[in-house]
C-alpha cells in the first residue's frame, strides 16, 4: 500500500522558496501587462527569492551539525555538502539573474521580445516594435537554480533523474531566446535538448540496469548491494557507467561534451554565464555524491572511465580552444577542459576531493560569469553609431586594454584565473584539486593536466596579447563600443574582487568546504 | 623587531599601486616616486646588512612567521641567511639603477611611463618576497605569481617582436612552474603534513623516501634549470634579450634568474640532498654544456644583447657546477658569483643599452671606432666587459675561480673543460671591444654623444663595487660561508653513503 512520504518543509526551506518563487513569477507573467514594470517585478521576485533561500541555507548550515537530516522518504538528504552546493547556486543564480536584467544603454535586451515568432519574420518585427520583453526568464531561471538545488541534494536515482529534467528544461528554452542571431540560438538549443534527451535516456537506462542488479534506487542500498555480492555482476559496471555517462554530458565532459560549443555560443550571453558556471556545479556536485556513496564500491572498475575521460577532455577542450576565433566557443572549450580538470580531482577517490571539487567549482564559476559578464559589454558599433551584437570575434578585442583599461583587466583577471595564475582564485582551485588526485595516487594524471594547464595558458594569453599588447586596427577604432549596464558591472566587480580574494585569502571558504566534506548517505 | 623584510614587500608593492592609480596630470612624476621608493629600499637593505649578525650568517635572521592559509600547510614565512640577503641586496641595488638608466625612456608619454615603473616596483616586490621566503608554497607562488608583471613589461615595452618573446617567455616559465606544482603538492604528503607543512625548517630532514624524493627533486629542478636558463632550456632567453627593453632584460638576467640557482640551493640541496647527489654527475654535464655552448653561441652573435644572454647562459653553468659540486669553496664561490654576475651583467646590458641609444642598433657591424670619440664610454664598456671575462682585480674573477678551484677535486674533467670557456669569454668580450670601438671611426657616429652624467652614475657605482669586492671579497664571502657550509654536510652525507 502506498504510504505518503514525511515531508520535512523546514529542512527543504531554500529549495521550497526558490521554486515557489518560479512558480509566482509565472502567474506574474499573466497578470502584470507592462512591460517594465513587469521586468522589475520579476527581477525583483528571482533576486529576493534567492538571497531569502541563501539566507536560509545558511541558517540551516550554522544549526546543523555534521549529521544534518534525511527527508523526503530518504529521497534527498540536507547535509553540509548540500548546503555548500546551495549557497554556490544561488549565488551563481545571483549573479546569472543580474545579467539577464542588463540592458544596453540604447535599452535592447539579451533576449528575443517574443520567443514564438520566427526569425526575421513580419511578427518579430512588430513585436519588436511594441516594445516586447521576454520577463519568463527570470521564473525559468528560478526553476533551473531549484532543479540544481535538488540535483545536489538527491540519494535516490529517480529523483536524482527529476531534478536533472526539472533543471535542465528551462535551460533549453533559455537557450532558444537569443535576440540576434536567432537561428543559431535555436540550433545551439535544439542540439543541447536532443543531445541532452539522448543522454537522459541513457542514464535512465543504466539506472533500470542498477535496479535489475540491486533492487533499490538509493544510493546507500545500491552500495550495500554491490559489497554484499561476491562475484561483480556486469549488470552493475555497464548500469554505472550509463549512469555516470548522463551526469559526464552535464559536466561537459569528452565525449559527451558536442553540445557545449554550440549551445554556449547559440544562447544568450547571460544565459551561458549562468549555464556555464551553474550546471557544471550542479553535475559535478551530483557526480560526487553518485560516485562517492553509491558507486564508491565499484572503485576499481570505474577508475578507468574516469582517467579516460579526464585525459581526453583536458586534450580535446584545450586542443580545440586553441584554434578558435569565436570567444564564446573558445571559452566553451576551455570549459571542457575544465571538466576534465574537475574530474583530476575525482580520480584516485581521494576523500579530499569532497572539498577540493566544490572549491573548484566556486573558483571556476565566479570567473565564467564574470568573463561573459565583460563579454555582454563589449560591442559592435555600426557605421551610424548604433550599438549592435557582442563583439565575440577575437580579433576584435584588440587593443581593448588601451581604451577601457579597468574593463580588460578584469577579463585578463579572469583569463589568468582559468589559467590557474598564484593569486588568484584558479590557482587554489586547481592546487586542491591536483592535491586530490596525488593523495589518491593518480599523479600521472596530475602530470598530464599540468601539461595541459601549460598549454592551455597559451589561449587564454592570446586574448591578453590582443587586448592589451596589440595596437588598435585603424578601421576598427571606431566598430567597437563599451556599453555597459549598472547590472552587468556590478556583476564584474563582484566576481573580480572574489576571485582575487580567494586567490590570496582562500582559507575562510576551505574552512567551510572542509566542514562540508562529509556525505550523508540517507540511510 | 622591525619587520623589514615584510616592508620591503608590501612598499614596492604599495609604490606599484600609487603608480597605476596615478591621476593623468600627476604621471609625468612617476619617475621621481619610482626611485624614491627603490631609494628607501635600498636604504632599507643597508641597515639590514649592518643588522645582520654575521656570526651566524648561516642561521635565518629578520624572521617573521604568520599563519596564512592554514589549510593547506602554507604560512608566510620570511627570513633571510647570507645567501637571501646577498639576493636581496642585489635586487634592491640594481632596481633603483635600471629606473635612472631608463629615466628618458618614456618622455612624451607619462603614462606608459608609469606604468613601466608600476610593474617594475611590483618585480621587485616579487623578487625580494621570493629571496626571503622560508615557505615552499610561498616562495611557489610568488614565483609563478611574478611572471605576471613580467609577462606585461616584456610585451608591453620593447621592440617588434616583442609579442612573441613575451608568450615564449611564459610559456616556458610556465611549464617549468606547473611541473613544479606537482612537486610542490607531492611535498604536502611525502612531508609532515600539517597546518606549517611547507615550511622548510619543518620540511628539511624529512625522509621522503627514494623515489618521491628523486621526482620531486626533478619536478623543482627543472623549473629552475628553465629559469636560470640552462642548455638546453635557454632559448627563451636570447629571445626576450633582443626585444625586451634594456632595463628589462637587465633586471631579468641580473636578479631573476637567479631564482633559478637559488632555488637549486636553498630548496634543491636543502630538502633533497640524497636526490641532489643522485643527480649531479648528469646535472654537471649539462652545466658544462652550457658553459661551452652559451660561450660558442655568444662569440657567434652579431646582436650585442643576444651576445650578452649568451655569455650569461655560459655563466649560469659555472654557478651550477659550483653547487652541484658539493664543495664548500665551489657552493662558496657560486654563491658568490650570483651576486657578481649580477652586476657585471647588469651593468653589461646597460651599457650596452646606453650604447644602443646612441645609434639605434643593436648591430656590432653597424659600430666601429668608437673609442676616439667616446673615450670615457669606450673605457666604461671595456672595464664592464673584462669583468665578464672574469679580469683579476674585479669580482667576478674571485669567484669563477672559487668555483673552479674548488670544484676541481671532485670533477677534473668539468674543470678542465669549463675552463675553456673562460677562455672563450675572451674571445667574445673582446672582439666585440674591437668591432664596435677600434679602427677607423664608421660614417655617421662622428657625433655620437659621450657618456652623460646620469649614465655615469648608473654604471661606475656598479664598477666600482666589483672593484672593491675584487680586491677585499671576504667583504661578501663573509656573509655566504656560513650558509655554504650548512648546505654541504648535508649533501656530503648523502654522498659517502
């Protein structure tokens, strides 16, 4: 007979709000008919939700000892680890949501008025002309950061299966709403929403296999299941592996990494900041709690897919980033490498990397938004003097250090961060994580993510040499515009000043992420 | 006590903030608060010498010690013993001279200007927090930290190619450094662990264990062999030469690379004694290589700056066979030539580069006869450039020969062989003495100006100071025995065994 689960409300606060907070901001579409205000309202909404929810997480986090609470019919689990990923989200969320509301100073938005008209169709125009705003966004945003939320605190499979969906819908409709160059936003969005459906599939189908094999869908009792059986069934390494295939494509990793390129160079910018940083911190923070509780007995058997992939996404990603010309796709590559970087940190099955691999994302994160929050700014100026798209050719950057000094150096800030540069927050980032992998034994692989580091270092300087070492085209002095937003920023500065703060004075938040570095199973 | 090393950090590092925040009116005076700083530093590191308790030169002095990042093991640990000083001294003399040699280099555009000093006060502030840091991590940061502001001074200033030399640059500093890195992690778990892990007091003497401690060892040695630069990681160095700007290059050559035998000594020799010994019959032989092919190179230079990188790619292989020979008179006197070749190729790229201002080539075909009409330059040049050669009477010929003479015991063959390239060195000095200022006087140089006052004051304080340690050494050796004598028991030990 069906029992209905105990909900414990109290212990679900920060998810709870944000989601309900989406969930407003949808009617809000419907009732508010003014367009501005509508926009503020809604921006209002996501921005309070959020700090409310992060205001709770760390409520929760000062109340909880180590031991934190098991709820939802032993579904998802509150513990430090969760709560770490929550705080990181919303912040991330934040920032994300900051960006959405950046406007350039001729008032035109990231996104397309209306997402149901086709491309250069008569109703765009018209739409256009109204004077539209997409303000869904904001409540799409807030469900996304709720999916993530519950990505990063779920024990069970299946539910672990709902949140990836209920995070990752909203981000293929985000993806599809870019305001110029529609078509390749929905082709950047078409591609992550078949690609992202493909691997769904296949997790859910390792998930059946690991039910066959074991009879449950938590991750304790698949643990206690694989140990309890003497002879390793293949049912469990071939279901595992799916399993971790379906949260390897969130990550970004290769090979499951083709639709990065495209759908962070389709979307919005605003979109792929937040996209960048959020849903690697959600997949990474998934595949710690999936790999190190349910699937750590299977160690020995999953070590290989993990050197494999990290190996082959820090070549490729580094590789391929450096013969872009497209900043967008350039850092889409990086991002890859990135997640090969992430997964050094996992390989060895150090326990250190339960600190290593949140403090990674954070330092990673705040430099992704930050380095697509300069990119919103930068712009193409037409012969008349109106501001056009970002200006995401390389080439165009030059000599960008000479006229917006302040600008430029917040990106090479971010660029050396990527780089793994002392001082800045990359450094510690990538010195944790390769701290995991030794303690784990897995130093060659440390030694070809150095190699790769050093390489890597090569495009991200290249964008330096172009901004601040290249003299300024002459028929381009006059093709590019600064324009900034109030929001946009803020969010630069804030992202600046963290990732130099963490770079120098990391201690504070190890603390925390040390305090976090205990799973709860939810048995 | 006076915390003098942190002051002498955080005050370049403070001057560099002033210069980059420097309202448009205010830069052309950039140059008078650049010097004024490195003035007081220098100021600074006077009292320290005389500070300095020279009975126990060996043992760390100006100590501070504050916990930084407790969780993974890194403090910020300073202290200096006579090798750390003598760098330290280096460092702080040559900076103010660079600023007055390039005191016209920017006129007409103050910006540029001060934000040439900007990051040359922000060097300094690097290489002197490096000399004087008693914490692995620390002295790892600050030592990939650095390459930042000398990655922009070399691509920002300098001569056409100078986008490729800077990335060439940091490319292989950064191989070298990210090698490290893995060094530096593995040391945190081999080690004692803990919230001073880093530490070297706690670190030395640590067993690490054959293996870990030979990759280790190599992990660290190569990050300094590319930065001291060795044959055959030195490619970079010729590069950066002829395009960086002179007081770049100078201040490049002159103090940091010397990171790179420092770290040999006091990291290298100190934590992994055993794999030192392991490794210095084949380390010597690539010393060697350099001493031979750096000269070889040099005499085969048409460009005077590239000429000049050469000759110290050669110099550089004295200093390490004089370390990797274990003996107390070569570790004596390579200690003791990184201070020499400090100023003697310090002073060799400025006057080279007071030289190269005069005609705007850096060309020896271009010169000839210079000496009847610059007299006093012509005779500056040559004393600077006898002093590379290792002339008796200046300081660099003590210690080549401390080197030598020292090393000749354990390593007959190296001896024998390095001594060619001193010889060598005779050859590329003096020959390019006699393109660019014998014979008759070339079309067009008639009127080329004398040494000024300015340029005067840069140069002969540099000369005269390898004079005075030429003819009274103990002056300096006094500060680096001890310290040379605590490395070698340690190596010697590991030896015999």
């Amino acid at each position: 007979m069906f029992t209905a689960p105990e909900i414990s409300y109290a212990a679900f606060a920060p998810t709870i709000i944000v989601l309900l907070a989406g969930a407003v901001g949808i009617l809000l579409e419907a009732i508010i008919r003014t367009h501005t205000t509508r926009r503020h309202v809604q921006l209002g909404l996501a921005l309070g939700a959020m700090v409310a929810a992060a205001g709770t997480a760390i409520v929760q986090w000062a109340t909880y000892d180590a031991a934190g609470v098991v709820a939802q019919a032993g579904m998802f689990v509150m513990d430090r680890q969760a709560l770490a990923w929550h705080v990181m989200l919303l912040v991330f969320g934040i920032l994300g949501v900051l960006l959405f509301a950046a406007r350039t100073r001729a008032g035109e938005e990231a996104f397309t008025p209306l997402g149901s008209t086709a491309p250069g169709s008569e109703d765009e125009a018209e739409a256009r002309r109204r004077g539209f705003e997409l303000t869904e966004v904001f409540p799409l945003a807030l469900f996304a950061v709720g999916g993530m939320m519950l990505f990063a605190a779920t024990v069970d499979f299946l539910a672990l299966f709902v949140a990836l969906e209920v995070f990752s819908l909203p981000l293929y409709i985000m993806v599809a709403l870019a305001r110029r160059k529609r078509l390749l936003s929905h082709e950047g969005a078409l591609k992550y929403f078949l690609l992202g459906a493909f691997s769904s599939a296949i997790y859910l189908f390792g998930v059946a296999l690991l039910y066959g094999a074991t009879g449950s869908l938590s991750y304790a009792d698949v643990a206690a299941a694989i140990i309890a059986l003497p002879d390793m069934s293949p049912l469990f390494v071939i279901g595992a592996v799916m399993v971790l295939v379906g949260l390897l494509f969130k990550l970004g990793a290769v090979p499951f990494h083709t639709w990065s390129p495209d759908a962070y160079q389709g979307a919005p910018t605003p979109v792929t900041a937040f996209m960048a940083a959020a849903t690697k911190a959600a997949a990474a923070a998934a595949l710690l709690r999936v790999v190190f509780t349910a699937l750590f007995p299977l160690e020995w058997e999953l070590n290989w897919l993990i050197w494999t992939v990290a190996i082959l996404s820090m070549v490729v990603g580094t590789v391929l980033a450096l013969v872009q010309t497209d900043l967008k796709r350039m850092l889409a590559y990086s991002s890859v490498a990135h997640a090969g970087f992430i997964l050094v940190a996992f390989a060895g099955f150090s326990p250190q990397a339960l600190s290593a691999v949140p403090f990674y994302l954070l330092t990673y994160g705040l430099a992704t938004i930050g380095a697509f929050a300069v990119l919103t700014q930068v712009r193409e100026k037409a012969v008349d003097g109106t501001v056009g798209a970002e200006a995401t050719r390389l080439g165009q950057w030059a000599g960008l250090g000479k006229r917006e000094p302040l600008l430029a150096a917040s990106m090479g800030l971010f660029l050396l961060s990527f780089a793994g540069i002392p001082l800045t927050a990359g450094f510690i980032g990538k010195f944790q994580a390769f701290a995991a992998a030794i303690d784990g034994g897995a130093w060659p692989l440390v030694f070809v993510a150095v190699l790769c580091s050093a390489a890597a270092a090569f495009f991200y300087v290249r964008l330096i040499v172009l901004m601040f070492f290249t003299d300024v085209p002459e028929d381009q002095e006059e093709s590019i515009e600064v324009d900034y937003h109030p929001y946009a920023r803020v969010v630069v500065w804030i992202t600046a000043a963290a990732v130099i703060l963490l770079g120098i004075l990391p201690g504070g938040v190890l603390t925390l992420f040390e305090d976090a570095a205990t799973l709860l199973t939810g048995l | 006590m006076f915390p003098f090393l942190t002051v002498l950090v955080a005050l370049p590092a403070a001057g560099a903030a002033v210069l980059f925040a420097l309202p448009e009116g205010a830069r052309a005076r950039a140059r008078e608060v650049a010097l004024g700083v490195t003035l007081l530093e220098l100021v600074l590191g006077v009292v320290m010498l005389t500070q300095f308790d020279l009975g126990s030169a060996g043992t760390q002095q100006f100590t501070e010690m504050y916990s930084w990042i407790p969780q993974i093991g890194a403090s910020w640990a300073l202290g200096v013993n006579g090798f750390g000083l003598s760098m330290i001294v280096l460092a702080l003399l040559l900076t103010p001279l660079v600023i007055l040699a390039g005191w016209r280099d920017d006129e007409g555009d103050a910006t540029r200007g001060s934000r040439y000093l900007a990051l040359v006060l922000l060097s300094q502030a690097f290489m002197v927090g490096i000399f004087a840091a008693r914490d692995v991590f620390l002295f790892y940061v600050l030592f990939e930290a650095m390459l930042i502001p000398l990655y922009f001074l070399i691509g920002s200033f300098g001569g056409a190619q100078r986008r490729y030399a800077a990335v060439k640059f940091l490319i292989f500093s950064l191989v070298g450094g990210l090698v490290m890195l893995v060094g530096v992690v593995a040391l945190y778990f081999v080690g004692p662990g803990g919230e001073h892990a880093y530490l070297i007091d706690n670190l030395q003497g640590t067993d690490f264990g054959t293996t870990a401690e030979r990759l280790i060892f190599l992990a660290f040695f190569l990050a300094f062999a590319i930065k001291a630069p060795m044959v055959p990681v030195h490619t970079w160095l010729p590069t950066v030469a002829e395009t960086a700007r002179v007081g770049t290059t100078a201040l490049l050559v002159a103090v940091l690379d010397k990171i790179g035998t420092f770290g040999m000594l006091t990291l290298c020799l100190v934590l992994f004694p055993e794999a030192s010994a392991w490794a210095a019959p084949v380390i010597i032989v690539f010393a060697v290589i350099s001493v031979i092919y750096g000269a070889l190179l040099a005499i085969g230079q048409r460009d005077m700056l590239r000429l000049v990188a050469f000759t110290s790619v050669s110099h550089f292989g004295i200093m390490v066979l004089g370390i990797f020979a274990f003996q107390p008179t070569s570790v004596e006197g390579a200690a003791f030539y990184m201070f020499n070749h400090g100023l003697s190729t310090g002073a060799l790229f400025l006057v080279v580069g007071f030289l190269i201002r005069r005609t705007g080539s850096a060309d020896v075909a271009d010169y000839g006869g210079l000496q009847k009409v610059v007299p006093v330059l012509a005779g500056t040049f040559l004393i600077i450039g006898l002093s590379a050669l290792a002339l008796p009477g200046l300081s660099p010929f003590v210690s080549e020969i401390m080197v030598l003479v020292g090393a000749f015991g354990v390593a007959k063959t190296a001896v024998v062989i390095s001594a060619l390239g001193v010889i060598l060195a005779a050859l590329y000095v003096l020959l390019t003495y006699q393109k660019v200022f014998t014979g008759p006087t070339r079309e067009g140089l008639e009127s080329t100006r004398e040494l000024s006052v300015r340029e005067r004051l840069v140069l002969w304080p540099l000369i005269g100071l390898m004079l005075l340690l030429g003819f009274l050494p103990s002056l300096a050796i006094d500060y680096l025995r001890e310290p040379s004598a605590d490395v070698i028991p340690v190596v010697s030990a590991e030896v015999a065994e």
